[in-house]
C-alpha cells in the first residue's frame, strides 16, 4: 500500500502540509516576519566598517607572501642562534618565540590559499633583498646585537605594518587577513616587551647601549632601503596612510658585515650560561656528581635523574633548533613542526628547572649534562634528528609513561602529572618525528634510518672516545638511547 502523502511529509521531518496551506502562507506569516515587538525599535550595533580597501587580491597576496617570508626567516634566524647564545633566559625565550612565529606564518600561508597562492608557491616564495637583509642579521656580532636587532627593530617594524595593512585592505572583503593579524598582534606585544627588558639587561651587564644603537641602526637602515616588509614604499595612495606607510626609505649602508660571506654558521658548542656547571664525559648523573649528593631512597634518586634530564633538554631545544636552521628545501609544515617541538623542549627544560626548585634544589647547582648535543652538533643535521627522535624521544616517551605511575603509587603528585604531560608531549613528537625522517629519508622503512643513524651515532661517540672500539659493534638500541637520549 502506497503510504499517504500525510506520512511522507512526516517522514521527510516536515508538519504536514496536507492541503499546501503553509505553502500558501509563506508571505504574509508573522512567524516570518516576528512576533515580539517590530524590529524598527530595536537599535542594534551598527557595523561601521567601509566598504573599499587600498588592494587588489593580487597586491594583498603580494604583500602576504613577504609576510609569510618574514616570519619564516625569523624564526630560522632564532633558530640559528640558539646554539651560539648562553643566556638561559634568552635561549628559553627564543624557544619560546620560535613558535609564535612559526603560528604567524602558517596563519599567512592558510590566507594565501584563499587568495588564489597555492601553499607550494608560498613555500618556496624567494626574495633576494629579503635573505640578504636576514643574512645580515644573522651577521650580528653577539647575541646582544641579534637581540637588540631583532626584537628593537625588526619586530616594531613588522608589528607597525601589520597593523597598517588590517587599516588599510576592504574591512569587509578581506576580513579574514585582519582577523589573522589581530591574532598575531598580542603576541608581538609580548615579544617586543621582552625583548625591550632584555635589552636592558645586556645594557645593565655591561654592553654598550651606544653600539647596540648603532647596530640597530644599521639594521633599520637596510630594511628601510628595500621598503621593509611590504617592499613597495611609495606604491600606497597617500590619504591616511602613516609616514611609515608612505615609506620614509633610507640610504643603503655602504657596508654590510655579511658582504661576500657565506650563509651563517650557526655555533658548533653549546653555549652555556657561567651560572651551570657541565659535564659530558659521561652521561650518568651521579658518576658526575661524584657522591656531592645523597639520596634517601632510591625513588628519590630516580626522580632526581629524570628531574635533570628534563632540564637538561635545554641540548634538545638547540638539537631542534639546529635540525630547523640547517634543513631547508622542505615544505613549510616542517618548520611548523619543527618549531612546535622546539617550544615544547623549552617547556621540558622549564618544568625541570622548576621541578628542581620544588624538590629544595638551586637548579644552578645541578651540573648539566652535554654529552647528548656534544654528539649530535656536528651530525649532519639529518641525523641529528633521526637519532633524538628514533633514541632518544622513543625512549623518554616509555621512562616517563614508567615514572608517572610509580610517582603517583608513592603520592607524588606534582611530578607524576608533570611527566605524565611530558609523555603526552613526547608522543607527538615521535610521530612528527617519523613523518618528517620519512620524507627526508625518502624511505619507509624506519628500521633502515635507524640502521643508519645507529651507525652514524657511535662512530660519533667512538671519535669523542666516550665508546671504545669493541663495545662499537655490540651497543643496543637501548644503550645508545641511554648515553645520548633526549
Ligand atoms: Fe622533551
Ligand atoms: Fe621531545
């Protein structure tokens, strides 16, 4: 029997309709039109945004893209001088900032995919005066200049044209690009404030301010030269815009420190601030120690390690930071990757610094250990990270998994929640880990990179005389992850 036309409206969801009256009410019906009181009275926030803006798609993804490549060159620039700077504050920071940047881009390369710029163009977007003015800046001649460079000229001059442009693009075409650039903006805000008190503090230290002046004007001075950021300096219609927008352009230095060099090296050792003692002849805590500290239980002492292995990550940060600066040619989600993993070292390295200090300790008394980044700072950059993620992040992963539930058995909260994030965290980073060695590799096979790698690895520790020779062919997985782990 076929079903009535009452059922099959009900079916589809809908009141029935039988006699189509609804269908003739459509007009004229006060649910459509309200039934409270008429809509006239009600004074609703009114929407001020003009229409019309000083871009075209085009010049807006113009200026994008230098955005994007701003915000990459950045974060490669931090990332290049991690090694090279002691501070631990700074270092922590750069960490830190690294990711911030590393949002910004992405947030710039997602809108570019809307406007008409696929994320490979994007990627591989090159711009000589750009890497030229980034290379510069790398040339910088201590992390005192880099800092006073980047954070007191560099970012202002970004943070003043972004705003600049959300003034400036259709407030309602393109309202997507402001949003992006409101997110950013509070982080910008932080950073440069940062960077101000640090600058202060070299300045405190003993720099001096007139030097770090001067370099900061040679800095502005090449990225006014080339129109800064947007690169076009009198292309914006006059009107409102600023006098920065207009583009005060500056005279080219005559010289430039980074003329005729190649690109940067970034520091082979690992700066340390005077405030830590180190260690790398051996990767064990309490050899290094050398019986300085007593234990009460065993579980004390377990904790203890696992404590300064976290803050001692401080060498994972800068493995990250090197395997970022030094591998290029990549798709711009490696960097995203990369610098996400990067901040999560600088969180590890926070937590256990903090984690000594609940435990009674001064962090600064703890002797750090170097052993793992001595290894991995002169393997090609590859490696370096095949082997802190394959050994190293593979291994903290199950130490920490085992540590939080025997933290928790003995009523240790605090530390067992905080190992229990680190094992989360580790986890991501394996798998980011194995993505990206994948693709580097070419291979799919992770047992033929760890193959390589474990080779690479202790021929390393043979040369620094930490293995010997016969203990060369026989090392498990397990040890190698032990003596130069996360
Ligand atoms: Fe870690
Ligand atoms: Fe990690």
């Amino acid at each position: 029997m076929e079903p009535s036309e009452e059922a099959k409206s009900q079916r589809n969801g809908h009141p029935a309709d039988v006699n189509g009256e609804m269908e003739a009410a459509w007009t004229n019906s006060a649910e459509l039109r309200g039934a409270g009181v008429p809509l006239a009275r009600f004074n609703f926030p009114k929407d001020s945004r003009r229409l019309g803006g000083d871009f075209t798609v085009e010049e807006n993804a113009r200026r994008l893209l230098r955005f994007f490549l701003f915000e990459r060159n950045i974060l490669r620039a931090m990332a290049g001088w991690i090694m090279g700077t002691p501070e631990f504050e700074v270092k922590v920071e750069f960490g830190r900032h690294i990711n911030w940047h590393a949002e910004a881009g992405m947030k710039f390369r997602t809108r570019l995919s809307e406007l008409r710029t696929a994320p490979e163009t994007t990627d591989s977007f090159q711009s000589p005066e750009i890497a030229e003015f980034f290379s510069e800046l790398m040339y910088s001649e201590t992390p005192a200049h880099f800092v006073a460079a980047l954070y007191g000229v560099v970012l202002p001059h970004l943070r003043q044209t972004y705003l600049e442009h959300a003034a400036h693009t259709d407030q309602v075409a393109d309202a997507p690009t402001i949003r992006i650039i409101r997110q950013i903006l509070p982080d910008y805000d932080e950073m440069i404030a940062w960077g101000k008190g640090a600058i202060e503090a070299y300045v405190q230290g003993g720099y001096s301010e007139a030097e770090l002046h001067k370099w900061q004007y040679h800095i502005e001075k090449l990225l006014r030269s080339f129109g800064g950021a947007t690169g076009s300096p009198s292309s914006d219609r006059g009107g409102e815009a600023s006098a920065t927008m207009r583009g005060v352009v500056l005279p080219r230095p005559d010289n430039l420190r980074s003329e005729g060099k190649p690109l940067f090296e970034r520091s082979f050792i690992a700066t340390r601030d005077p405030r830590f003692g180190t260690f790398e002849h051996t990767e064990n805590y309490q050899k290094a120690d050398n019986g300085a500290i007593e234990y009460q239980t065993e579980f004390d002492q377990v904790r203890l390690n696992l404590v300064r292995t976290q803050r001692d990550e401080i060498d994972a940060i800068e493995t990250f930071a090197n395997v970022l600066y030094e591998i290029r040619e990549v798709p711009y989600g490696f960097d995203f990757d990369m610098a996400r993993i990067v901040w999560d070292e600088t969180r590890h390295t926070e937590l256990g610094h903090k984690a000594m200090e609940a435990l009674g300790y001064n962090p600064y008394d703890l002797l750090n250990r170097l052993l793992g980044i001595k290894v991995r700072t002169k393997l090609p950059a590859l490696y370096a990270l095949a082997e802190i993620n394959l050994f190293g992040e593979a291994n903290i992963v199950q130490e920490c998994l085992r540590y939080s539930r025997e933290a928790f058995e003995k009523g240790d909260d605090v530390t067992g929640r905080m190992f229990d994030f680190v094992n989360a965290d580790e986890r991501t980073h394996l798998a980011k880990g194995v993505h990206w060695l994948k693709h580097l590799f070419h291979t799919d096979s992770v047992q033929e990179i760890e193959q390589k790698t474990k080779q690479v690895a202790v021929d390393r520790l043979v040369e620094l005389g930490v293995l010997g020779l016969d203990v060369k062919l026989t090392i498990s997985h397990r040890e190698l992850a032990k003596i130069i782990g996360e």
